[in-house]
C-alpha cells in the first residue's frame, strides 16, 4: 500500500476515534461534574504529510499536541461544575465529519486510479 493510502487511512481512522471522543461528551451533556475531552493527532498528522521546506521563505508548519492524547477541559461553566457546550460539541463533530468524508472521497479517488491503472495495463 501507498504512503498516501495509508496517511488517508490514518486520518479516517483518527477521525472515528475523535468521533467516539465527542458523542460521549454529547451523551454526558446534563451528568453532573463532567469535564469535556477532545483527542488530538497534530502530530501524527503533520509527520505523515509534512510539507517541505526547500526555501527559507517557506513557512514551517504549524506544531500540535501529544500524539493521541486525550485532553480534559477543566472549566466550570454550569452551576453542575459539567462543562459540555452542546452547540460547541456539534460544530465539533460537524468538522470532524467533514474530515473523515473527505479521508473517505481521497481513499476512494486513490482506488480508482488504481483501478485505472490496472485495466489500462492488464
């Protein structure tokens, strides 16, 4: 398998796991003293498909957080010290659902060629 498939793979992969991260936020919305969590995978991402420097006026790509860590928000916003904002958590899985459809557009494009390739060659 391609570097890319598997960088697409990685990506749709991560976003399932970020997927199950936010609809358990949504799911503890009215529980008492529950923190938000988010994942994040910056830096697997980055090292995968890392865009290269080769001038100096390029810019550096942005750095993340730790690889796959969950993240806890410790901010008190309800008087129930939970801190879920339902309106927030939605754009959460909005944007998340976009970057998993587009991982599955690119994976399916990429078979394609694939496909392409072997019937033109076969």
């Amino acid at each position: 398998m391609s570097d890319q498939m598997k960088a697409i793979e990685q990506v749709i992969r991560q976003a399932n796991v970020r997927h199950g991260v936010i609809t358990s936020n949504i799911a503890n919305v009215d529980t008492p003293n529950y923190k938000v969590r988010d994942v994040s995978f910056a830096p697997i991402l980055d090292n995968e498909m890392r865009l290269a420097t080769t001038d100096p006026k390029h810019l550096p790509s942005a750095e993340g957080s730790a690889a796959g860590v969950i993240t806890v928000d410790s901010a008190n916003p309800w008087a129930d010290k939970n801190n879920v904002e339902m309106d927030v958590e939605v754009a959460k899985m909005t944007e998340n659902a976009m970057r998993y459809q587009a991982g599955v557009t690119l994976l399916e494009k990429k078979i394609t060629m694939f496909k392409s390739a072997l019937r033109t060659t076969g």
